[in-house]
C-alpha cells in the first residue's frame, strides 16, 4: 500500500507541467485548425459540381490537397515540416513548435468535417432560399452555417480528442506535453506507475472532453 500511495505521489508530482504543455499544444492547435479548417471545408463543400457555386477545377484542387495532407503518418508530418515550424516559431522542437504540425494535420481533418455537415443539409432548404433571393453568400451564413452548426461543433470535439493523441505523439521528438512525460520516465526510465498515471489521464481528458462536447451538440440541436 505504502509503495502505491509513493508511486500515486510521485505521478501527481510529475503530472502539472506536461498536462499544461497538452492543453496548450491541442487548445491552440484546435483554435487555429477550426480558423483554417472551416472556410476550406465550406468552400469545397459549395463549390462541387451542380452545387450553389460550382467550380469543378477549383474543387478538385483542393479534395487534392486534403487527401494528401491526410494520408500523412503524423510522425512524418512532423519531420517534413520542420523548415516551416522553423520558419514561423524560430525552433523545431517544443510544446510551441509542435502546434505547427498539429494545425496542418487537423486543418484537413476539420475541413472534411465541415464539408461532410454541409452536404447532409436538406436540399430543399437550399432551394427554398434561393427562391427567395438569397445569393451564395447569405445561403452559407444564413443557412448553412446555423444548419450544420450541430454536427460541426461534434466535428470540432472529435478534432480535439485525436489532437489529443497526436499531441502524445510529438512527444517522441521532443513536443513536450504527456507524450514526452511517457516517453522520458515511463519507458526510458523504466517506471510504469508514470506510464500507467499518463495514459489514465489521457483517458480522462478524452472522457471529459466528449462529454462537454455531447453537451453542446445537444443545446445546438434544440
């Protein structure tokens, strides 16, 4: 019993730092997908073919481009964006350096998405604001937008939770947070009681995180 109330101690001990280090890297990571994220979804989503603002060129452009970016393995990503993490942080590693590849995987990710929750809106409401007059503009701010606003914002959660993994993972290179707490005493330390402590507090995160975010899927429904 002694050993265990050691080993809970040490975790608690150990555990502020590198949770505040997760939050930050999936706090701003999800902030700045969402930014990015949702007018690449929209567009692509309007722009398809016999959509309210089609551009078939433009639309297979940028399916191109969310394909590719998500076919990537997060690690790899990670490494083939240091020259830009480089460029706009001044480091490549870090809890800061690693939000730049968190932002590029989950932009494409957000954008299917949103995409996806556009294109379940009933067509005959779109049809029923086009016959009174709404141009593309008013229909996606106007309709589109409040329509879908409920399974966005369950897009948004399910965003956070897998941030949250790829999070544990750029601590394998250095991104700080839980992963690098794992990584440094559970495994190269050898002291499973950290490892144990850190994947119960993933749990938990992921836990709380969907709860809230069932929440307010919930109020937006209503």
């Amino acid at each position: 019993m002694e050993v265990l109330i050691e080993s809970i101690k040490k975790v608690i001990l150990l555990m502020p730092i590198p949770l505040c280090e997760t939050l930050y890297m999936v706090l701003a990571s999800t902030f700045f997908s969402v930014i990015f994220g949702m007018p690449l979804g929209i567009i692509t989503a309007i722009s398809e073919e016999g959509s309210i603002w089609e551009r078939k060129y433009l639309n297979r452009i940028l399916n191109g481009l969310i394909n590719i970016t998500r076919s990537f393995p997060f690690i790899i990503l990670m490494i083939a964006v240091f020259p830009l993490t480089k460029i706009i942080v001044g480091k490549r590693i870090g809890t800061t350096a690693a939000i730049v590849p968190l932002t590029i995987a989950a932009i494409p990710f957000v954008a299917r998405l949103v995409e996806t929750a556009i294109k379940e809106i009933s067509p005959g409401i779109i049809e029923a604001a086009l016959s009174m007059g709404a141009d593309v503009k008013q229909i996606v701010f106007k309709v589109m937008i409040p329509e879908a606003l409920p399974s966005i914002a369950s897009g948004i959660t399910l965003t956070i939770i897998n941030l949250i993994g790829y999070s544990a993972m750029a601590g394998v290179i250095g991104g700080g947070g839980l992963g690098n707490l794992a990584i440094r005493y559970g495994y190269q330390g050898f002291q499973k009681d950290v490892m144990i402590g850190t994947v119960i507090v993933l749990i938990l995160m992921v836990q709380v995180i969907q709860d809230i975010g069932t929440r307010i899927y919930r109020k937006l429904l209503r």
